[in-house]
C-alpha cells in the first residue's frame, strides 16, 4: 500500500470523526439534536414531531370505522337469527296478550297473599 492512499484513507477517517464529533456537541441535554452545523457539512435530518391529522382524514377514517361496524352489526345480527330456536320478533297484539295475563297472574298472587 502506498502512502497516498493511506494518507487519504486517513483524512476519510477524520472527516466521519469531525463529524461524529459536532453530531454529539449538538446534542443538548434532553438528547434531541441542536441545528448548529457549519455549511461544509450536510444539515442534520431533525427530529420529526408529532404527527396530527387533518380534519378531512380523521372524517375518513370516522366513516370506514362506522361502516365497519356496521357491517360487523349486521352480521351479528344475521347469524344470531339464522341460529337454530331462535325467536321472531313478536307482534304488538301477542305482547298486549303476554301483559294482561302476566298481570291477571300478579292480581291472582296478591289476592292469595292477602288471605
């Protein structure tokens, strides 16, 4: 190995230490990146903040959600009456019919607890 190619490997190396070197003295104490970097060297790439979403994607995303869900009610609601015994809705005048016995029943009760 000639000497040329080793002097240049050597500055190669100097260069990433310089670089190392002001990378770490512009970090502050809470360990996020100062930008103080003379021009000869390339702007360090920031730290990226939080993100936020726009008014028009949280709205997206509230739309596919509720349709999701929807969906998902649907099919519960679908393999819940495709089961086997499972009931029909019941018609108002069976459930007037339900409510005047279960009440005859109640006044039969009380009546017998009374005597």
């Amino acid at each position: 190995m000639d000497t040329s190619s080793i002097l240049k490997d050597l500055r190669a190396e100097r260069v990433r230490i310089d670089r190392a070197i002001s990378a770490l003295e512009g970090l502050d104490g809470a360990g996020t990146l100062r930008v103080t970097v003379p021009s000869t060297q390339p702007a360090p790439v920031k730290a990226r903040g939080r993100r936020r979403m726009s008014p028009a994607g949280r709205k997206r995303i509230s739309m596919m959600m509720k349709a999701r869900w929807a969906a998902r009610r649907k099919k519960a609601a679908k393999t819940a009456s495709t089961k086997a015994g499972a009931r029909k809705p019941m018609s108002p005048a069976a459930k007037k019919r339900l409510s005047i016995l279960a009440k005859a029943r109640w006044a039969k009760r009380k009546k017998a607890a009374k005597s």
